[in-house]
C-alpha cells in the first residue's frame, strides 16, 4: 500500500508543491482547503490519478472544520504517513488601529491552533501504530520580530516553541515532529512583499528539500540553508544594532492596504 500523506493548504504555494512531490515519490494524497475546486482543477491539470487523492474541505481556523477533516481521512484513507500542517496567513498589523488586534486573533486561530488542531486527530493512531510523522511550517520570521510583522513573527515563533514541545511528548512514541521554517519562497504569499527578499528560492526547489528533511525525520530545518545562517546572525545582533539595520524597513502590507 502507498504511504499518504495529509497536507493542508493545498490550493496553492508551497502546499501545492509539496503535495507534487510527495505524489511523484510514490505517495497518495489527502488535500485539505477551504478551496477544493481549486485544488480539483490543479490535480486535472497536473494528471494526478483520481485512485491515489482525496479532497478535504476545512478551515484550520475553525478547529471542528479541520477535526472533522481529519476524521474524515482515517475514516476513507487511513493513519497518514505524514501530516503536513502548512495553512497560515501572513498579513501586516499595527496595534495603534483596533482593526487589526482581530487580524491577530485571526493569525493565532489559523497559523497556531489551526497547526494543533490538524496533528490532532492522527497523534493517538499513530503513537498506536509507533510511527509517523508530523510536521509544522514555521518561518525564518519567527526567530526574530519584523516591523509591520508582529502578528505573524509572533506566530511562526509559537509554531517553532510549540512543535519542539509536542517533540518532547512524543519522543518514546515513534512519532517524529518535524519543524520547517522556510526563508523567502516565491509564492502568491510572499508576491505582494514589498521590500527586498534574499536567497528567494522556488516552491518547487522548496519542496524538494522539505520532502528530504521529512524523509530525513530530521528536527529542525530552515530552508534554504542560507536563509539559517542569516537567522543565526540577526539572533545573536544586540538590540540597538537589530533595530538600527531595520530601521526605514518596509512593514507588511495591513489587510486594507492589500
């Protein structure tokens, strides 16, 4: 039986190029998005054999929308393989406007418990069986914070926290938790930055690595490597000289400048 892999934000971006690579390496598919049809149109474009996928409409943001998802998958496909919890949003915010503290509950609901929710309902089938692997997208933004950024700098840093925690838990189990944190990959979510974006790197180039990491069941992985060493760098800048090199840094566009 092929190994299957359950992915969310499958619609477009990184989720979509992961899900080719995984399907070229021989595994079936369980896609997961509020768009389905556009995940059927890209599955009829790219060929993908209608016997090895499966097409879950959820919002993560919504923990019973993406609970019943994953039921739905043990229920018609079975304990994944792999489950990779990928949907986020990335908007700007500023905390003098009241309107965007609910952009930040909204980035918390989808890039934090949506994350938790989606693992949920595979943790204990897989602990039975003593194998699996989880894996949460976090970002090289959530090693330090960005201006204009703190919704989602804050995010990405609770899903780096949160999946070295679930680590631990699972660490006698056979369960590994994988914690990718991608730098600039080009993508609809990062095609409307405007600010410079170093060592930009394809999705398809993405997925290729992430796929080995995973393969790998490696911990932790910042891809591209570059990208790590640049984290590594402006973590260890004190303070004042952090704030001076970004300060004039372009901030992320808020939602009703989009």
């Amino acid at each position: 039986m092929a190994p299957l892999l359950f992915i969310t934000g499958a619609s477009s971006g990184i989720g979509q190029a992961m899900a080719r690579r995984f399907y070229d390496a021989g595994y079936s598919l369980a896609l997961v998005a509020r768009r389905t049809a556009d995940i059927k149109s890209w599955a009829d474009a790219e060929g993908l054999s209608a016997s090895r996928y499966q097409i879950y409409s959820a919002d993560v943001s919504d923990i019973a929308s993406i609970v019943a998802a994953g039921a739905a998958c043990l229920q018609q496909q079975g304990v994944p393989d792999v489950v990779v919890a990928n949907a986020g949003i990335s908007i700007g915010m500023d905390t003098a406007i009241r309107g965007d503290l609910d952009v930040m509950q909204r980035t918390f609901a989808t890039n934090n418990v949506g994350l938790a929710a989606t693992f949920h309902p595979f943790v204990a089938a897989m602990e039975r069986r003593r194998s699996g692997r989880l894996v949460g997208i976090g970002s090289v933004a959530g090693i330090r914070g960005l201006p204009g950024h703190g919704a989602y700098c804050a995010s990405k840093a609770a899903v780096i926290a949160y999946c070295e925690s679930l680590r631990g838990e699972l660490r006698a189990s056979g369960v590994k938790v994988v914690t990718i944190c991608p730098g600039y990959i080009d993508t609809p979510l990062t095609q409307q930055n405007r600010y410079s974006m170093p060592f930009l790197m394809s999705a398809r180039d993405f997925a290729d690595r992430a796929f080995t990491t995973i393969e790998a069941g490696a911990s932790y992985r910042v891809i591209p490597w570059q990208m790590g060493v640049v984290a590594k760098l402006l973590r260890g800048l004190p303070n004042r000289w952090f704030d001076k090199l970004l300060a004039g840094r372009p901030r992320k566009r808020r939602i009703d400048e989009a």
